[in-house]
C-alpha cells in the first residue's frame, strides 16, 4: 500500500473520531429543561 494512502486513512480516521466526539458531547450538553408549546398545550420537561 502506498505511504500517501495510508496518511489518508489515517487522517480520515482522526476526523472521523474527533467528529463522534464532537457529537458526544453535544449530545452531553442538551440535557436540561424543554419548555413545549403545541395545539395540545405547555409541555415541561426537565432531564
């Protein structure tokens, strides 16, 4: 396998990780109060 294609996986990889990661700690900081408003009312909801 050449050298260049394997810089490229491996770069692919680290973006790949640091984007799961980036995910993960979105996903961390959404937790919290939801206030809702629909045709069924005020819906709150705390995490």
């Amino acid at each position: 396998m050449s050298r260049n294609i394997l810089y490229l996986l491996v770069g692919a990889l680290a973006v790949a990780v640091l984007f799961l990661g980036y995910q993960y700690y979105q996903e961390s900081q959404t937790e919290g109060l939801e206030i809702e408003i629909n045709g069924s009312g005020l819906s709150i909801e705390a995490d």
